[in-house]
C-alpha cells in the first residue's frame, strides 16, 4: 500500500539504516555497481532518502547535481550528510521543473509509488535512467518484480533497457539494477 509523508518521515527517523554511511549500507553493492555506470555525466537522484548514494557520488569525484525527495526528514539527513550536496523537498510527481541533467537515477522508489509510470514520463526522453527494484514485497511496497522479465514488461514501453543485474541482499531477497536510456 502506498504510504504517507509522514510514514516516510518516521521510518526516516527511526530506522539506523538510513544513517549508515554508503559502505556499510546493505544497498552498497548496488550502488557501488551504478557508480561504475557513471561517467562525467551529470546526475540527479530522484528520491534521494537520506543521501547516502549522493554521498557516494561525491566521493568518487561525480558531477551530482542534485537529490529530490518528498521526506523532510530525509532531506534533513541528506543534508547533514552532504552539507556540499545540493537537495530538493519536493513531490516529484508535483508539476515542478527539475534542474538539468544528464542521468537520472532512482533506487528503491518506483515499486513505492502507484504513479512510477508517471514519474519515468518526467525524465526526458533519450537521458539516461539507472534504477532499482525488488523482487520482495514489504508493507510499504505497491509492487514487485518476481523476475527480470517482471521488469521488461513494465517498463519497456518508457524506457530502453540496456542490462539488469541482480543483487541478492538476503537469501531470498533480490535487488535488480536496470541501466536504461529513456525513450
């Protein structure tokens, strides 16, 4: 079920995940590979969380332009985090312009939010889109992927993907990462 701001902003503020620094975050991997992806481009995260991958970004001399996201208490800690880093409390699904980039990534969001589709209709067309999604559901979840082919099938009409990997992050629990060109 699609949850709150303010459920978003407790879980935030509650959970140690979220103050971890990148590399010790379970999502390291995962992000470490999207770094990879990345070359001077330059980047916004949409729905950044607490700015642990722009943090990331910044440490390995990316051009990170900036993170969104609809939690003020996730852009509070994405500040405190990255007092360097440039973020944005916004509903990214509100009529809002988005300062100019080149790749938009976007980890762990779009299986949260009912309107992903309309989200993925926002990045320009022919810009880069680098995201992540399980394959698990959790009470915040409005959807999971059971399979690669789960994500062609959703995506594919909105954007041309170019290679999923998968990140087992617990015995059952897959993470995919799908380096896309929107179309």
């Amino acid at each position: 079920m699609e949850q709150s701001i303010k459920w978003y902003d407790y879980a935030y503020s509650v959970s140690s995940e979220y103050r971890k620094e990148p590399e010790d975050s379970r999502y390291y991997p995962i992000w470490n590979m999207a770094v990879s992806l990345i070359g001077k481009e330059k980047v916004i995260d949409l729905g950044c969380g607490s700015g642990q991958f722009a943090k990331l970004l910044l440490k390995n001399e990316k051009s990170f332009v900036c993170g969104i996201d609809f939690s003020d208490e996730a852009i509070t800690m994405a500040r405190r985090l990255n007092p360097a880093g440039k973020f944005i409390l916004n509903d990214l699904l509100a009529d809002v312009p988005i300062p100019e980039y080149d790749i938009a990534v976007c980890f762990e969001v779009l299986e949260h939010i009912v309107r992903d589709l309309d989200l993925i209709k926002k990045i320009g067309s022919g810009k880069r889109f680098i995201f992540s999604v399980p394959n698990y559901d959790y009470h915040s979840h409005v959807r999971k992927f059971d399979s690669k082919t789960d994500i062609i099938k959703r995506y594919s009409d909105f954007v041309d993907i170019k290679h999923i990997c998968q990140f087992f992050i617990s015995n059952d629990h897959i993470i995919y990462l799908v380096d896309s060109v929107k179309t």
